[in-house]
C-alpha cells in the first residue's frame, strides 16, 4: 500500500520513496537525557484504508507498506491463543487469554517487526542491516537474514543473556557486544550506518519497525471473530510494541473495521518505568532502568513519546509491578498453565494480575482480556538459579524407586 511518513511530534508529512529515519527539525531540538524527538509514524489514504472494509477476510499483508517475499521462508503470524484456564479460575476473570508471540520463529514478538525490515531492504536492494537490541530484536533480525540471505551486524549489551547472543551468533550474524547498556549499543549502532551506510533497524528509529509490530492486533481481530478485545496488555521497554498494538487497531479503525480501540496497558517493571513516569507527570526524561527483566530494561525509551500519545488520546493507562510479582507471575504461567515465557513477557501477566479487581469492576469478570506474551522462557534459564533447584537422582534400583516415594 502507497505510504507517507508523519512526525509524532509536530505532525509533519513527509512524502518519499527514500528510506528516513526521523523528522530533521524535531531530531534537531532533541536535548540530552530526554526521550528521542522527531521519530515517524507511516499512514496511509484513508481511502485506500476503506476498501479493505469490503473484504471477508483480513490479513496482515493487506496493511503493510511493503510486498514480503517469499513469505514461507521466514513465517511470521498467526501465533496462537492460549486459554490458561486454571488461573482464569484462580483470578475470577473468565475470558482472560494470551497471545503467544513467545512462538515466532526466533522465539520472540520481534519477529514481526524484522519481517518487514527484511522486505524493506530487498525492496531498497540493500543487503546490510545493523541495529541494537536487548537480545530479542538482534536474533530476531539474524533469524531473518538467515532465512533471506541478509548481512545483519548487531550491537548488543555484552550483559544479554547468553542464549539470546548466542542464537544470533548461530544464525551468523556479525554479533558486537558492548561493554555498555542497551541505550549505548542504540547510539553506537548509528554511528555504524552513518559511517558504513546499510539499513538501521533500531526499534522506532527505523518507523518500519513499529509497522511490522502492528500485525499482532489484525490477527487478533480476525482470531476474535472479526472483534477488538475490551483489554490488552503490553510489556514494555523502549515502548515499540504497545506503538504497534496501537497502530494495527488505529489502521483497522480507519479501515472501518472496528469502531473503537481497546483499552491498551502499559506492563511495566517498577525499576524499569520511564513510559509510566512519563504518562504520569508529562515530562520525558531518561531514567536508570535496573530490572532483571532484560528486555524491558531501558533508560531512554526510543518509542516512549509515541506511546505516551497513543495511551493519552485512547484512554490507556499504565501499571507497574515489582520485581517479585514479575518472577512469581513466570513461575505461576508456566506451573499453573503450561506457559513458559521470559521474565519481560511475564510482566504482562503480572500486572493484568495486580489490576484483576479494577477489571471485574469496570469491565465485568465477562471481560475480553489479552496478555500479549512476547518471550520464550529457554532464552534466560540463568534467571532461575537459586530459585529452581533439579532434583536428586535416585540409585538405579527397584527398591530406590520405593524408598523415593515411600
Ligand atoms: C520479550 C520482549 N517483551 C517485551 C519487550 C518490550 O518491547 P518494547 O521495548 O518495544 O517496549 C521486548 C523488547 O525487547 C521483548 O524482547
């Protein structure tokens, strides 16, 4: 579909076929330990929008900037819905479900964004991509460029858990850590395209990133029977993928598909809670994130200004957990559920946990609640030591077998 490009802070258009990363006037006023100014949004003819109204069907194809390439090379979508009714019936709520991004091809929601910006590159015949990342965008992006024959260099926190490294070593990407946080990795992968040129895939820098994100809510609304969800969690960092959920019901709005966008929450950890602080006092100021969820723990959230905009205009709110009630939730959703996901995905769970009476009461215990579930739990099994211990093995013996359950 035909596209522009509009700054989310002063709103203007840019219309071009080059590739562009943000609004120059905005990027120009940006002052030191603030969020980033001038990032852009992509939109498209409400027209164009109108006709996808007439169709039975959906896909999220059909909403995209780009043709992807042979789309069976690299699947993305169409994750299931898993109804974890054990704890549905624990919490009173009876239509809580998740959706389980954790099950994309590299394990994360990030997926959906590095299918776009792989098809963004072949349609701009560039075959480099840099970017930073936590862990999740980079073997992600390196997942792609396997499956497409794409040069991915990745500046990562020599900090990230190491399966998360690791696989995007294994997928042969040129893999830099730095002995830095992510938002120095952020910076440093910039200066990698501005010197060496190549696309920069940075989450929200690159606009295309946060276009890809907005699939997630185009199959929930066909996986729905055609319907928004009342309510959906996001864990959030950079505040990338809550901008996308936004966007893909913003798009089927302006479709005319659905009449209304849900209530979207802002999961965050309390020592990770820039986007929180922002949406609570209107200044938007850097912090010293510390949380052990890695993914989410960002000082400058790259797509914080955006996000803070969406929540403001369609009534989203924000909630914030404690460490604790984040690595509880995880143990609870994979031994109560069969759900194993990485400790940011469980700060979804963990917050819609902590609002379950304020849902009951304003939504009603029918509610239609989705927990996005963004991250696989093998990515960071170290978070579980001195919390899971392997029990002891047993004599290999008939009468060790009855003394240990005797
Ligand atoms: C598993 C997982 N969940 C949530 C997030 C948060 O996304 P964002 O940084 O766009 O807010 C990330 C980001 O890396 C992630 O990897």
């Amino acid at each position: 579909m035909k596209f522009r490009y509009v700054c989310v802070d002063c709103g203007k258009e840019y219309v071009t076929d080059k590739i562009i990363y943000q609004c120059p006037e905005c990027a120009s006023k940006q002052k030191e330990g603030e969020f980033p100014r001038g990032y852009l949004k992509v939109i498209y003819d409400n027209d164009e929008l109108r006709k996808l109204s007439e169709k039975d069907h959906v896909s999220i194809y059909d909403f995209f900037p780009y043709d992807i390439p042979n789309k069976e090379v690299y699947p993305v979508g169409t994750t299931p819905i898993v109804v974890p009714k054990r704890l549905n019936e624990k919490i009173g709520l009876k239509n809580v479900f998740c959706k389980m991004d954790a099950y994309l091809p590299s394990g994360s929601f990030k997926d959906r964004a590095s299918q776009l910006i792989a098809a963004q590159a072949i349609a701009h015949n560039e075959k480099r991509i840099a970017l930073a990342s936590t862990g999740n965008a980079g073997a992600a992006m390196s997942c792609a460029g396997a499956a497409y024959g794409l040069d991915i260099i990745l500046f990562v926190p020599e900090t990230a858990p190491i399966n998360k490294l690791m696989q995007s070593v294994l997928y042969g990407a040129t893999v830099v850590p730095v002995k830095g946080s992510y938002d120095d990795a952020f910076l440093l992968s910039i200066e990698y395209t501005r010197h060496f040129g190549g696309i920069n895939r940075n989450t929200a820098y690159n606009p295309m990133t946060i276009e890809g994100k907005k699939s997630v809510s185009i199959e929930l609304f066909e996986q729905l029977g055609r319907k928004a969800p009342d309510v959906v969690y996001v864990p959030v960092g950079d505040g990338c993928i809550i901008s996308g959920v936004y966007k893909g019901f913003y798009d089927l709005m302006q479709a005319g598909l659905i009449d209304r966008i849900p209530c979207i929450v802002c999961a965050q950890s309390e020592k990770s809670n820039a986007i929180s602080m922002a949406f609570e006092t209107g200044e938007f100021k850097s912090i010293s994130a510390t949380t052990r969820a890695d993914s989410i723990s960002v000082d400058i959230p790259a797509s914080g200004r955006m996000a803070v905009q969406y929540l403001k205009t369609y009534g989203g709110w924000c909630t914030q957990v404690s460490e604790d009630e984040i690595l509880d939730a995880q143990m609870t959703l994979v031994h109560d559920s069969g759900i194993f996901v990485e400790p940011a995905s469980a700060t979804a769970w963990a917050a819609m946990n902590k609002d379950k009476d304020m849902l009951k009461e304003r939504f009603g215990e029918d509610a239609s609640i989705c927990v996005l579930l963004t991250g696989i739990g093998f990515k960071d099994m170290a978070v579980f030591d001195g919390r899971v211990r392997m029990p002891a093995s047993i004599e290999n013996s008939a009468q060790a077998v009855i003394d240990r359950f005797s």
